[in-house]
C-alpha cells in the first residue's frame, strides 16, 4: 500500500486490554501511541498520534491519495476472524 515503515507506525497498532461486561466483551485494535514528530510543515512540533497517522493513510486528504490499509486487512482475515469467532462460540455454549 506503500506505507512504509520509518517510525513505528506498523508495530504501534495493537489491541487494547479486554472491555466490556458479563454481557458483552471486545477489544480494539487501532494504531497507540504516538510517532517521534509533529506535522513540521505547520509548524507543529508536537508528536503526532499514529491513529492520526493511520486515519490519513486510510482516508487519505485533499492533497495525499487514500491507502485504506485497515479495509483491505479487514477484509482479508475476515474468514478467519469468523471462523475463531464461531469456534469460541461454541467452545463457551457446548462445553
């Protein structure tokens, strides 16, 4: 997708811890943390969030083309997702 990996972009994205209730459990998974730069064309010289970077990659701007990275990824191990999904699923409502 052309998204290269020079300041840790890739190995920020991870899972939070587990959330929810006795009804419902879930985690997110989105790009933590923050890169070692700002947005210096601004004149920014905060470190930018990687979940701002990734919006920008996924969604692309007015000047930058989308590389929506998280769709195509989603969509890939959709099947997979599904079929340890079920497999939990049953494992917790069988046994």
């Amino acid at each position: 997708m052309g998204i290269e990996e020079t300041a840790g972009f890739i190995q920020s994205i991870k899972a939070t811890a587990i959330k929810g209730d006795d009804t419902e459990k879930y985690v997110d998974v989105y790009p933590q943390g923050r890169a070692k730069h700002g947005n210096d064309r601004k004149g920014d010289k905060s470190n930018v969030r990687y979940a701002t970077i990734g919006f920008v990659a996924e969604y692309g701007t007015s000047s930058k083309q989308a590389r929506p990275y998280m769709t195509t990824a989603n969509a890939k191990a959709h099947d997979k997702v599904v079929e340890a999904q079920r497999q939990i699923w049953e494992s917790e409502n069988n046994g």
